[in-house]
C-alpha cells in the first residue's frame, strides 16, 4: 500500500510543483488527457488550461490487486476494503470534500480505483499550501506546460481522442 501511495503523491506533486503560468481570464478552456500504465496500474489525468495556465486537474488511477500485494481475483473482505480507504484518505486528506478538490475511492472488479480532482481556481491556497511545490503559493499560477513535462517524465503520453 506505501507503494500506491508513493507513487499517487509523486504524480501529484508533480502535478503542483511548478507556479509559471500566465493569469488569463477571457480565453476558451482547453482540456487534454495523459495516460499512463505504472507498474500494472492505470493511470489517466486529464487537464483542463487556458493556454500555460493550469486550472482544474481530474486523475483517475486504478491500482489492480497484485499492486495491492493481493492475488488477482481475492476478493477483500470489508475490514480490508475500509483500512486501505482509510490509509489513501488519511494520505490525501486535502482533497477530502476540500474546497475546489475531492477524492473518491471504490472497489471495482479490475482493483482499487482512486478519482482525485483539483480545482486551482477554487481550491482554499492555505488548504493546498503543501501540494505547491517549487516555490508557488499561488493556485491560479501553475503552469500546464511545466506540470505536462513532469508527467511525460514519469512516462505520461497523451491519449488521443
């Protein structure tokens, strides 16, 4: 499990670690995805900009069991399925019903599925403080570019649509 979520807190840091986008108010919204399969995990992140402005990011990872360190097709009981919730909720309890973010976890047949969404421009800054990393305080300054580069880093292409 400390696997999972070293490997979610990675991606996400990445996601906030740089503040060099441009503040631009009246231009379309533009929306792109990445995806990723991570040691057996599927991972897809899609980013919604104005140009080098970051401002919302949707994530969706599913982690199948053997990530886990379960066997394929081992059916958890409910203690199992709420103390691995506990543990990714404890982890990222910023995006816990936060303002601008939110986390969701489930079960599925393929594993564990984790949805995590970041709103930069409603986002409280002080309650997201920790995720801006390389000198940025400010949400509404992230820029879309440098966060791309960071995920091609870690092996994100994009998805054609």
């Amino acid at each position: 499990m400390k696997r999972v979520l070293s490997l979610v807190g990675v991606l996400l840091l990445a996601l906030l670690v740089t503040g060099c986008g441009n503040s631009t108010s009246e231009e379309k919204v533009e929306k792109d995805t990445y995806v990723a399969d991570i040691e057996g995990a599927q991972l897809e992140a899609t980013f919604s900009h104005v140009g080098d402005n970051l401002r919302k990011v949707e994530q969706t990872m599913v982690y199948p069991m053997s990530y886990l360190g379960y066997e394929e097709g081992e059916k958890l009981d409910d203690a199992t399925k709420k103390k691995l919730t506990e543990q990714v909720e404890a982890q990222y309890s910023e995006y816990k019903d936060g303002e601008g973010t939110s986390l969701e976890t489930k079960f599925t047949d393929d594993g564990l599925e984790l949805t995590m969404t970041v709103d930069l421009y409603k986002a409280d800054a002080s309650a997201i403080s920790s995720l801006l990393g390389g000198g940025s305080t400010d949400p509404k300054n992230i820029s879309y570019k440098e966060t791309i580069a960071d995920f091609e880093s870690q092996g994100f292409k994009k998805k054609e649509s």
